[in-house]
C-alpha cells in the first residue's frame, strides 16, 4: 500500500496519523520476506519494530535498509564474507548511530559483494542478488542488496558504501538515484574498511529530495573519523530548487562519440542516444553543456590505477580478519596455521587474488614502480579535472556502457574505450568529488542512468542540479515493475 510512496510522502501519512511508523515497518518487513527467496537481497532481516528516536526528524518512522558492512551493535554484521558470518559488533556505526537516533527504523542488512569488493552482487556468502527489472541480469555492486531493496519498493532509502562506482553504478541498473557524497561528508566510524582513501558512505533512494533529506542527517564532523568534514550550517534540502540557468557543465567529448568506437554494441548507441536526450533537457533548463577531451591514455589508466591502490589499502586494511581477535577461527595447533586455514577457507578466490595483488604491490622492491606510480597519476587526474571545476560547474555522463548484464553473459567489450566508460566513475571517488547517479530512461526495457559529478565539498550544487534534471526527465520514483514484482 505505501510501497510506491517516498520520505515526503510517508512523513506526510504519519503526521497526519493516517499510518503508523509500525505499519510501515510490518509491510516493509513483509516485502522483505516476499521477494527474499527470489532476489536475496537481505542477509539479515529484523523481526521487530523498534523504536527508539526523535520525534521531529523527516525520517522519524521511515523503514529503511543498510548495507551489512555498517557496525551495528547486537546484529549480527557479516560484510557478506564466510570469515565473518557469525560476527556481531559490539559497537555502533556513527552513520547507524545517527539513524536510529533520527527514529529511521532498520528492516534488514543487505547482501554485497564479499567485504564490498566487487561490482557484481554475485560474492556474497549468502548468495547472488538479482536485478528485480529482470532476475536473470545483475544488479551490479557492491551495494548490490540496498539498491535491490529500493528499486523493490521494500525501503523508500537505504545505505550503501562506494569505493569505485559500488553505490553509483547499482543505481544506475537497478533505476534508483545513488548519491556519493564529498569525501568526509558523512562519517565512516563503523563501515569495514575497504580502501581508506576512496571509502565513502553512498545513499540509495526513489528521488534527489530524498537523498538530500537523508544526507541533511547524516552529514557532519565525526570525532572518531579524523576525516569527516565540518557540517558548514547547509541544509541540501533548502538548495534544491534553485535557480540553474546557466550553470556549466561538461562532458568527454570522445568517449561520448559513437564514432569513437570501432564495434559499438546496440545497447552502447541507445545509451549514448540517451545522454543526448539527456544533453538537450539539460538545456531546456538552461545549463550550459560543453565538450571536452582528456589525453586517453591518461583516462585508459583509470582502471589499472584504482586496482593498484584499492588492492593494496584493501590488503592492509584486512590483515586483521586472521580468525584470532574475531570471525570464524581456523583448525590448527599453532597461530600460523590457524590463520593460515582461517583466511584459506574464510575467502573466496576473488578476495584472495585482490589480497595476492596488494601484497604484491606493497613488496618494497615493487612500490615505486607500481604503488607510487599509481599514487602519482591519481594525482594527475585530480589535478585536471580540479581545473576543469574551476571553468565548469559540474561533470555530466552516462552512468555506464552498458545495460545490466546477464548472470551468464560475457563482456566482449573489454577494449580501452569501452572500460573507460564503463569505470570513469572511479575519478569522483580518486578526487572525493560529490558524485550523483539518477535514471534516465530506458534502454530495451532495462533502465539506465546519467552521472553528475561536482568539485569537492560542492554536494549542494550537484544536489541542486540533479534535482531540477529529475524533474524535466520524469523518472523519479519508479519501482520495478510496479505492483507485480
């Protein structure tokens, strides 16, 4: 019955006492249940509702999911990994902590990429998460649960976490907005740790207003996250409808150009198509959009670049996950082998060839050659395009190279053009730039997205423009589909 309704609306419903907070949370609770078997997007899954918050909050009451690598004091907290699957936190997630106190209610823990390593949502200890516009695609990752959850209409929001794209690129297959703050916005106190450097909190929802309702709570200086950021006295829900006439964005001219491509995929040109439809409705609004172009081999170095540094801050960043202070204890008589079996059977091969990668990048006689160097063109491409924000307002482009894929589908596009667009993303998450996906239409029946991405610290502004984007294209709040999920 409220399924279709976001936060404005559901706030609206309860203050009016027309439902209560425990009525949401039973339908949501009961959705959860529903469609669990059939798209598992939950590993946990909250018998009761339970109330302990404000009473003033927008989301005061608001059923809501949260991405199972967030600390959560007495619930069990898995990271979707078999070496933590019996693991319970003593302790709350600041971003958690923040929630319950605002009176937003948990339904459940969502299913991810193992230890959010991953853009699929097919690693998790529990199982693959399906893409609820069609069961047998993805629904990409790592926040592969949470974005399952919204796009179901189980939750109007829901948490995730975004080292690469894993909040961004889900919204962008599963038709939900997924909203990557500025580095530091919201604190990261109680998220497992993945890479510190390009770890940030991401949020799930139907619509920019609700982000920024969401965002409004959870942003601020965290004293146990030396880098969270100042509040600034900003309310991202006071600046979402100004005026955006002649606000100037930018695009890659040559990666947006279906000439560029040498064998192009039918899905490829309607999702370029569809940026130009994209192009022109950012005119209607008045925004200037203009093109630009990077040196490609300076842009071909994204991917191996985000897989050299994510690898290493990953390796370092686990070395604790030994089975001795806590997660599933390994069989030996002796510390070595109990942390040797604990590791071999408490990670999948995924996760062990990334901890393989980092080690190797971390060996002292490798550093310079491949950990510095990465370091170093990190440095390159935030530098051009922390100059490319001082002449442009914002950075807009399809929010991937491709519909969701099939389970069984192999990528044949791996040449460099098509792996730039398909990860251009990483660079919101190289510069720590506040970096918002939103649907845009549709491609053969599946929904796609376009991507915008503003200077550091400007979260308002990328907010602001998303929001009057989501308005002139008409794709806010939709569910997959619809009542007959």
């Amino acid at each position: 019955m409220y399924r279709k309704m976001m936060i404005d609306e559901l706030r609206s419903k309860l203050d009016n006492n027309e439902v209560t907070g425990e009525e949401l949370f039973n339908e949501a609770h009961d959705l959860a249940n529903k469609y669990q078997e059939k798209y598992n997007s939950f590993v946990t899954i909250i018998d009761k509702y339970q109330f302990n918050g404000l009473s003033d909050s927008l989301i005061t009451n608001i059923p809501y999911a949260l991405k199972d690598n967030y600390s959560t004091k007495g619930i069990l907290t898995t990271a979707s990994s078999n070496i933590l699957k019996n693991y319970i936190p003593v302790y709350d997630s600041t971003v958690y902590k923040k929630l319950k106190e605002a009176g937003a209610i948990l339904v459940g823990k969502t299913v991810l990429d193992e230890l959010a390593m991953g853009g699929t949502g097919t690693t998790g200890h529990t199982g693959k998460v399906k893409n609820p516009w069609d069961e047998k695609r993805m629904i990409g990752g790592s926040s592969a649960g949470s974005a399952a959850a919204v796009a179901l209409g189980i939750v109007p929001f829901a948490i995730g976490s975004d080292t690469g794209d894993s909040v961004r690129k889900p919204a962008h297959y599963g038709g939900v907005v997924g909203f990557k703050p500025s580095y530091g916005r919201i604190s990261r106190y109680g998220l497992f740790a993945f890479a510190s450097s390009l770890d940030h909190v991401g949020i799930f929802a139907r619509s920019v207003k609700d982000i920024a309702i969401v965002t409004d709570i959870l942003k601020g200086y965290d004293e146990n996250d030396m880098t969270s950021l100042p509040d600034e006295d900003i309310k991202y829900t006071e600046k979402l409808d100004l005026n955006i006439q002649g606000k100037k964005l930018f695009y890659l001219k040559n990666i947006c150009d279906i000439a560029y491509y040498d064998n192009p995929s039918n899905n490829l040109k309607e999702i370029l198509n569809n940026f130009q439809e994209t192009i022109t409705n950012c005119q209607k609004l008045g925004i200037e959009v203009y093109e630009e172009e990077i040196d490609i081999d300076l842009l071909n170095a994204i991917y191996p670049v985000y897989n050299i540094l994510s690898c290493a801050e990953a390796t370092s960043n686990n070395s604790n996950l030994t089975g001795i202070p806590f997660g599933v204890r390994g069989e030996g008589s002796n510390i070595n082998d109990i942390m040797f079996n604990a590791r071999t059977k408490g990670f999948s091969e995924l996760i062990k060839r990334r901890f393989v990668i980092g080690s190797y990048v971390l060996r002292k006689e490798n550093q310079e050659k491949l950990y510095l160097n990465a370091c170093r063109i990190r440095r390159m491409l935030v530098d051009k395009f922390n100059t490319l924000f001082t002449k442009y307002d914002g950075f807009i482009m399809p929010a991937g190279d491709t519909v969701a894929p099939k389970f069984d589908e192999r990528n044949d596009n791996l040449s460099k053009e098509y792996l730039v667009l398909g990860n251009f993303m990483v660079i919101g998450n190289f510069g720590g730039y506040p970096s918002i996906t939103i649907p845009s239409g549709f491609v053969n029946n599946l929904p796609v997205g376009v991507n915008i991405t503003g200077a550091f610290k400007n979260d308002d502004l990328v907010l602001n423009i998303a929001n009057e984007l989501e308005e002139i294209m008409n794709y806010k709040g939709m569910i997959a589909g619809e009542d007959d999920v």
